[in-house]
C-alpha cells in the first residue's frame, strides 16, 4: 500500500492493481469475489450506497475495501 492513492477508480482498474497479472475481466470477477465473500465489507459497503451495478468505486468505498481486504 506504499504507493497506493485512495481516490476514485473503475472496477477495472481496482481489480487490476490486486490483481496486475490477470486479465481485466478475470481480475474484475475475482475481486468481486473476495467482496462478496466478506459480509462484513458487503455491508459497508451498501451503508455507503454501493450498487453491484455501479462501474466505479467511490473514494470512500476504495477505503472500505483497503480496510476490510487490505490494500492491493
């Protein structure tokens, strides 16, 4: 997390600085898998609003997901 800005990001580009060897869909779906697998962050994340549909991450969500999964 040395480098790592909390700012606004695409699913896309989230995903791939967890996951900068995978393809953006598979680094996309794993991602997301490891949110869905942590009830504690999904609930979070929807008291701030999150929708699965959503293509972007907001600043506060991007620090939710640090929190809970650490930074990529």
């Amino acid at each position: 997390m040395n480098n790592f800005e909390i700012r606004s990001y695409t699913k896309k580009d989230l995903a791939l600085r967890y996951f900068p060897s995978a393809t953006p869909h598979t680094a996309v779906n794993r991602l997301m898998s490891w949110i869905c697998r942590c009830q504690p962050l999904t609930a979070a994340l929807a008291k701030q609003g999150y929708r699965k549909t959503s293509k972007w991450f907001s600043a506060r969500e991007v620090r939710l997901i640090v929190e809970y999964l650490g930074g990529p």
